[in-house]
C-alpha cells in the first residue's frame, strides 16, 4: 500500500511524553484520526473497524533511557514485522561531542542504544528519524520544570555559561513531524534522516536567565541569582545539530526557542492556575 499524506491514522506510541502529548493535541485540532499508545503498552495497532486508511507510527519519545530503549526497540520489530510507517524521535546525542555542530551524514560515535535504535528502523523500508536537540516542554520532570523547582528553593544556580546547548520546544518539534509526513506523501523519496533545532544557541546559564525573567511576571522569585560554573567543571553532552537538509528538502526553517519558551510560559502557568482554583 502506498502512503498518502491525506489518509493516514496515526499510531503515537509514548503519548504519555512531552512530544507525544503534543503530537494528540495537534491531531484533535486538525481533526486527523489517531489512536494514543503508552510506551510500555503491547496492544495491537490495529485501524477501527471500518476505517479506510494507511496506519502510520511515531514513536514520540528518544531511547536515551534504557528502559525506554528497550520498549522502543520491541515496538520497532512490530511496525517492520507489519509493515507501518514510522517515524523514530531521536536525539543529537548519537554523535560524539562536536563544537561546529553534525551533519545527517557524518559517523556516529556517541551514544550505542539511540545508533542501534536508529539502525533498527531503517530496516523499515518507509522510515522517518528526526534527530532533535535538548527538547524542552514545561511538562512533569521537563528539564525547564526542574529548573524552576530549584529556582523556588535556591537562592543561587550554578549554571554552565560555557557550552552551546539549541533548547527546542517540543510542540514544534510536534509541527515538524506533521510537516514532513504532509509532504513525503507526495514523494516518498524523501523518507530517511533529518535534524531539527531552535534556531538560536545558548548555554544553561543564558536559557536559566531568559527562563527566569519570564517566570517572574508570574511568581516572585526576584531573591534568585544566577552564578557561571566554572569552565573545568562545565562537561559538554551533545553537538548542536545542523539543519539545513530539512530546511533545504522540506523548507522548513527553524525557530527561535525565546517565543516559545514565552509561549509555553502562559501555558503552564495558566495550568497552575487551574489546578491551585
């Protein structure tokens, strides 16, 4: 069966994680049919009954965790076992730290569970793997959440100003895959390897500055100060990945992460609202 970009049911297989909750909102917003699956879940992917359309599956969580790795990599031998579409989230972190930044076709070396993650599903013919940088939502256990929890009980962080980090919100990361899977529907040639992240590199201590002042027209955190690490102590996780294949095949241009994280901020507080009323 061919894939159509119009026709197709979603299968979000770790939907109970940042890009996966997004990847369900835009869904119902769009009104394209798709079914959520827990990442430790084994139900079959199987089309409601009547439906006529192409079943496509997006893993929406990367295998840096073990315990992930190893669900990710059952759901994998099931979608190649049947034959669905997928698309792999994965992360900058399957390449050795890189100042300059890394290219899809350049030797991985860094981490062995996302390489062999990634290795895996490009047995599957019609495969989609978006590497992404150091996503961040304002969701549970986020690292921006974890940052905000230790503002509330410091009075200083001490942060890495020293090592370029591309923080990137991961409901674009959810509008990107949309992107794609809208155009490989016309060319299904284009099915293989890209890279997403924001536009704008920073470092902990510059996103912490930014974080902070936005969540100060919320809350008052005004007695929080920032310090720099000091640089033997700043340890480098993971290249700032390229993005120019993926703007230059799909025109898809990155953005900057400050709207977002602006964005995300009136979101999450107004959650707090909510949830304190």
């Amino acid at each position: 069966m061919s894939f159509s970009g119009t026709n197709r049911h979603w299968f979000i297989i770790g939907a109970e994680f940042p890009v996966g909750l997004c990847l369900a909102s835009l869904a119902s917003e769009l009104a394209l049919p798709y079914t959520s699956r827990r990442l430790d879940s084994r139900e079959q992917l199987s089309l409601p009954v009547g439906m006529s359309a192409v079943p496509l599956a997006i893993i929406a969580v990367s295998g840096e965790d073990t315990e992930n790795a190893g669900h990710i990599a059952e759901w994998i031998d099931l979608l190649i076992e049947q034959d669905i579409p997928l698309v792999l989230l994965s992360s900058a972190k399957v390449f050795d730290y890189n100042e300059v930044g890394s290219l899809e076709s350049d030797e991985v070396t860094g981490d062995p569970l996302l390489i062999a993650l990634e290795n895996q599903a490009r047995k599957q013919l019609r495969h989609l793997i978006l590497r992404v940088n150091q996503p961040f939502s304002l969701l549970t256990g986020d690292y921006a959440v974890n940052l905000l929890a230790a503002a509330r009980s410091q009075d200083c962080l001490t942060l890495d100003n020293l090592i370029r980090i591309a923080p990137t919100p991961v409901d674009d990361i959810a509008d990107v895959i949309h992107a794609l899977l809208q155009q490989i529907s016309c060319d299904e040639t284009l099915w293989g390897t890209y890279h997403y992240c924001s536009v704008e590199s920073t470092t902990e201590y510059g996103f912490a500055e930014v974080l902070l002042a936005e969540a100060r027209q919320y809350e008052d955190l005004a007695h929080v100060s920032l310090e720099e690490k000091a640089d033997e102590d700043c340890q480098p996780s993971e290249t700032i990945l390229d993005s120019k294949l993926i703007k230059h095949t799909f025109g898809i241009k990155p953005k900057p992460w400050r709207q977002a994280l602006s964005r995300l901020m009136r979101r999450y507080y107004r959650a707090d609202e909510k949830t304190d009323s």
